[in-house]
C-alpha cells in the first residue's frame, strides 16, 4: 500500500516537471500585426507605446514616434542584434491583406479612448475617400429644366400723401410799399432789393427816438444792399436774418427789413437756383423720396422747388435744386404770426389764428405726425369727418403732442379760430410740405 502511494506521488511531480518544461521550451503566440508595429519590444521583453511625447500629444500616430518602425522599415529583429529571438516569419499573403485593411490614426481625440473608437484614414486610392471628398466639396449639380426667377418691375407705387403749392409770387405784391421796391419777379430776370440806397434806408432809420440801439440793423442792412448788388443773395439772407423778431422796431424799420427778407428767402430757398447745396442728379436706383429722405426734408418740397409731378418717378440723369432741412418754426401767439427757419435763414411767415380747442401752451415741441385729413371730435366729443366744412382742421393736420397741434382751415384765405392753431387753407399744403415730421416748432407769447 504505501508503495503505490509513493508511486502515484512521484507520477504527479513527473507531470508537474513536464509541464513546466513545456511551458518554459515553447516559443509564444506571435502578435496581431497591426499591435506589434505600435509596440517596442524592448531587452526585457516588455512592450511599451513609443515615446512619452506621443503619448502626452493624444497618440499623434499619423507619423511612427521614435523607437517604432512602419512596415516598410522593417521588423525590430531585422535591425538589431541585441534582439532575444526573431520574430516568426508572417506569410505574405496575410501580410499583403493585414497591410490593406490595417488602418492608420490621426487626431483620435482625447487621450485613453480605444483604437476600436478611432476612425480609420482612407488611402487616396480607396473609392470610399473619393466618396466622402465628392460628398463634402461639391454642390448638387442643378437640374438643367429648373427655370430662373427674374424679379419683374413694380405694379404701382404709393402715392404721396398731401399736395404742396409753393406761394405765388403775386399774391405777394400787395405786401410790398412801390415807392421802395418792386414784387419778386418769377420769371428769372432778377428782383430789386429796394430803390433806396443805403443812406436814405440810413436816414428813414433814423426817425427812431434811440437811433443808437438799432445802428446794428443800420450796418446789416447797408451790408445786406452791398452783397445784394455782388449777387451775393445766401449771405445777404443770412446778415439780415438774425436781426428778424429784434424788438423795439419801429414799423418803418420793420417794413424795411420785410421787404427785403421775404424777396431773398424766396429766391434763395425756393427757386430752383444753386444757392444752398450742390446740384444732385438722379440716379437709376433711386427717387425723390429716397433723397428728400437723405436731405432731411419732405418730398413735397423738392417735387414742388423742381416742377416734379409725382415724386416716386423721376427720371434719371434729372438735375434737382437741393434744400437740406430739417426746417423750424416760431409760433408768435400775441403776434399771430408763424415763421418758418432754415437752420438760421428766414425762410418765410404765414398769419395764423389761435384757437382754445386746446388753447396752445408756450414751449418748444417736436412734429410728431403729419396728416392730410384729420377727423374733429368737439368739446362733446362727436366726431366731425375729414372734409367736412365744419372741420377746423381743413386739409393739414401736424400733431405737436399734448393734443396741441398746427392745422389748415376750412377758409381758404383765412385761419380760423377754431381748433389749435390754425393756417388760411391756401398756404396749409404749404406748411406742410415745408415742416417734417421731427421739426422743432417753439410757441411763445
């Protein structure tokens, strides 16, 4: 008995033996190609991913680190003689075909993500990176029976609101003292400032008990004769402008100053004469409203200065006289008088009547919308329609705010006291078409 326990015993180490020189005299699996050329086989026989460069940059692998060698140079053992034992010779063919699909790697993102996540990096011979380059760099080619889209020309336009009708010259006439000077002349050949010349204006000045106070407007209006005379017209405008609302004038003093004021202000800022801005030829791409827009004034205005029917359609190539706005106005509510100003040229007065529909309030106010129709609501608050001729408001309507507002008038010649603050009917189109909506009017007393 005890020799078969012995037996067995010595059986069970000869295996044990056995298997350990198996195990110690059989060579190992050869690694999968596309492993073994990203690993160094290094003297201790431990594997190891290049250098620490590549592996700090997130396996930049596109180009072999050092230390790792592409197919094409070579097996480690093939160059180094301090290799432990060659590697197993791979055949060909299965070298040829690990070769084709074995991939290569470049920017795989962050560091640690697995090889099976990289995406592989097509040869330019392969169809599939043909493919993706066509998907990515090329439109989809256009049907050749597609038909174009070719805008047409507009139907119609919008018409312009208001009608605006520049003074008549005449109706002026009346206005003006023969013995001093003559009515504007509309047809071109001038005007005459005043028969007078300097030193007898001089003199009718000085019937004033205090000549000394206005020896200002003395000077200006010798001055404004002066540059009259050169055809100087803007520069005169403009000397003799400041001296309009001086107070304490008399009426002889006054008159003069009118009489020469009104002539200029009308042939400088509404003939069709280049004396304030260049002129401006149309283009194709635009029309009048684009430019009265870019000039700061309504459109009425530059259709009615230039003879222009409808302001939308203009020619091309046609030569417009310019005015750049925006105009302002002084309301003299104990004068009744509205003056309008072209920055600091006079450009002109209208009579206005003074209603208590609201009673307007001295203060400066801004145009905050324009109308050519306007409907009345009465102190009872029934409403009278635009048109109407118990509407005060006639054909204009500009809101000041606070229900404050400057309006035509039912009377063609005369404003109205009803309402606001009112314009005979004749010259309303003509407020109108001068002040735009964001005009600074000042009300006083």
């Amino acid at each position: 008995m005890q020799t078969i326990k012995t037996a067995a015993i010595v059986v069970l180490m000869l295996t044990v033996l056995y298997g350990g020189y198996v195990s110690l005299t059989t060579p190992p699996e050869p690694l999968p190609d596309e492993i073994e050329d990203i690993l160094v086989i290094e003297d201790a026989g431990s594997g190891a991913f290049g250098t620490d460069a590549a592996v700090a940059t997130g396996l930049q692998l596109d180009e072999p680190p050092a230390g790792v060698l592409s197919p094409s140079q070579g097996s480690p053992a093939a160059d180094s003689a301090s290799s432990p034992a060659p590697s197993p010779t791979p055949n060909p063919a299965s070298t040829a075909t690990a070769a084709a699909a074995s991939p290569t790697f470049s920017n795989p993102g962050t560091f640690g993500s697995s090889f099976a996540d990289l995406p592989p990096k097509l040869e330019p011979s392969d169809d599939r990176q043909t493919a993706v380059a066509n998907t990515i760099t090329k439109l989809p080619a256009v049907e050749p029976g597609v038909p174009g889209v070719t805008p047409g020309p507009a139907d119609s336009y919008a018409s312009t609101p208001g009608e605006f009708r520049m003074p008549d010259p005449s109706d002026a006439a009346s206005t003006f003292d023969p013995s001093r000077g003559s009515a504007f002349n509309a047809g071109g050949t001038g005007f005459t400032m005043t028969d007078e010349s300097p030193s007898t204006a001089t003199e009718a000045l000085g019937d004033n008990p205090n000549p000394r106070e206005n020896r200002g407007l003395i000077n200006a209006i010798a001055t404004a004769d002066a540059m009259f005379a050169k055809g100087q017209l803007k520069e005169a405008l403009a000397t003799l402008s400041v001296f309009y609302g001086m107070p304490d004038l008399s009426e002889d003093q006054r008159r003069q100053l009118l009489s020469r004021l009104d002539p200029l202000a009308r042939e400088v800022i509404y003939s069709r004469r280049h004396l304030l801005e260049p002129p401006r030829r149309v283009t194709a791409s635009e029309d009048l409203v684009q430019i009265a827009k870019e000039y700061d004034v309504p459109p009425q205005l530059l259709a009615n200065i230039n003879g222009v029917e409808d302001p939308v359609m203009v020619l091309p190539g046609t030569e417009l006289k310019m005015v750049r706005g925006p105009f302002r106005a002084e309301v003299d509510l104990t004068g009744q008088q509205l003056t309008l100003f072209l920055g600091d040229l006079y450009a002109g007065r209208f009579e206005i009547g003074v209603g208590n529909d609201p009673t307007p309030t001295p203060g400066t106010y801004t145009v905050q919308e324009k109308q050519t129709s306007h409907v009345y609501y009465d102190r009872s608050g029934v409403p009278i329609p635009a048109g109407s001729p118990d509407n005060p408001y006639g054909k204009m309507w500009l809101d000041l705010g606070g229900q404050i507002s400057i309006h035509g008038s039912p009377n063609t010649v005369q404003p109205t006291q009803n309402g606001c603050i009112s314009v005979a009917g004749d010259y309303a189109d003509d407020v109108y078409g001068i002040l735009s909506q964001g005009s600074s009017v000042t009300i006083r007393r």
